[in-house]
C-alpha cells in the first residue's frame, strides 16, 4: 500500500484529493474516502491538498490512526454492506462512482460534526 486516507476524513469528504489524483485510485464511501493500493501510483499529489491532513504515506500514519492502514485496504478485498462482492479493482474510482458503504471501522465511528 501507499498513501492512506485516516480519521480525519470521516464526515468531511471533500474531494480535493480526488480531483488532484492522476490515476483515479481514490473511492468514495457513505462517511469518508479511500485510497486503492493497487491503483495508487505513490505520486502523493493528494495529500498536500487534503484540508483536514488525513492523507499519509503508509509508514508515517498516526500511531492513533494505524488501524486505517489496514482498513484502508479492506475497503477494496472486503464485501461491504449491501454489496455482492469487494470492490476488487474496477480500474478507476469515476468508473463506479460513489459507493454509499464504508468499512466496520468508519461505519461504526460517532458522527463527527462540522
């Protein structure tokens, strides 16, 4: 994996990072997004442009967020709720659009207000 998208995100989606992407690799859930570490070409255009700084690159996440690293991944080999399958690599986030799930983790974390 590389960069990973923590805590901070949760509720805020502000896509800034998408539209910085190159590749297309970041996915958006209900409540927060997610980097695709097999499509991430570790450019890490997107995480200077992150408002709330919840972007990492994998070996510099909060040690109070490295639960994400993980998760992150699961977001992709995991079915979600109210889906059939993982999200697999469908080869661009725009080529399925927003999701509307998110992992245990982030579904299960307090609403966070803005």
């Amino acid at each position: 994996m590389t960069y990973v998208i923590a805590e901070p995100c949760i509720d805020v989606l502000d896509r800034a990072c998408v539209e910085e992407c190159p590749v297309d690799c970041i996915y958006e859930g209900a409540r927060a997004l997610y980097i695709h570490p097999d499509e991430c070409v570790d450019c890490g255009a997107c995480e200077p442009v992150c408002p709330v700084q919840a972007i990492f690159y994998e070996d510099d996440v909060p040690n109070q967020w490295e639960a994400f690293t993980d998760d992150n991944a699961r977001f992709f080999t995991d079915t979600l709720p109210g889906r059939s399958q993982p999200v697999a690599s469908p080869g661009g986030a725009t080529t399925i659009g927003r999701l509307g799930v998110d992992t245990n983790l982030v579904a299960a974390h307090p609403p966070v207000s803005t």
